[in-house]
C-alpha cells in the first residue's frame, strides 16, 4: 500500500477522557489519531506505531509530565525528529518559556478554536516535511 492518501498519524497525550474524545472525533478528520494518557502508554504506543506529530499535555497521569516526555523524546535520535504541539491549560509565560526548552514546536492554551488546532497542526506538519 502506498503513502498516498494516507492520513498522517497523530498521537494525543492528554489524560482528561472527554477531551481525548473530543480531540479524537474532530482530529480524525485530517490524521490517524492515537491516544494515550499517561508516561507508561505513551513509550509503548511509540514503538507500536509510527507518529508524525504529537498533540502533549503538561498535566499527565503516571511518573511523568508531558514536557518531561518531551524533554526525552527530543534527546532519543529515533524520535527527535516527531513535532510535538503542546496543548494546555497552563497558561503562565513561565509554562510557555519551559515548554519551548523542553523541545516543543508550538504552544497553545485551552480552550483553544477548533481551526486554529487543526491549523496548527497542519502547518507544524507541513513545515516538518519540507525540512525533511
């Protein structure tokens, strides 16, 4: 099966179950959507799939939060390269300023518009594969 037409798979790290599944539906549009709420799903369903872009929450379930996560991801060579989008209700410079030193490549704040998350997305995406 070729890459043509195939939807870009995204995985959501959010542990709120409404929002996973509002996320799921209206993602689901555009992308594969996974989804996985805390540190421990979070590294099996990486190894499982192949992840073009992540959508991370700060606040997590587990050991771990998501900046911690992508602190990780952006040091392991076989995932540094997966654009991580973080959505959140942390709304502080402060969590903004950590954000964007653990790796992310966007921040956004809840509630966020539906277009301007899915636009988002797809530019971060779009600019990854033209730096590819």
């Amino acid at each position: 099966m070729s890459d043509e037409g195939k939807k870009p798979t995204l995985l959501v790290v959010e542990d709120d179950y409404d929002s996973q599944k509002f996320l799921q539906l209206f993602l689901r549009r555009k992308f594969d959507v996974k989804v996985c709420d805390s540190s421990e799903t979070f590294y099996s369903i990486l190894a499982d799939h192949k992840i073009d872009i992540i959508l991370m929450d700060i606040s997590l379930r587990g050991t771990k939060n998501g900046l911690e996560l992508t602190s990780e991801l952006k040091a392991d060579e076989n995932y540094k390269h997966i654009p991580v989008v973080v959505l959140t209700a942390h709304a502080f410079h402060k969590d903004k300023e950590n954000a964007y030193q653990a790796g992310v490549d966007a921040f956004l704040t809840k509630p966020v518009q539906n277009d301007i998350l899915m636009s988002t997305l797809v530019k971060i995406l779009k600019n990854k594969e033209v730096d590819d």
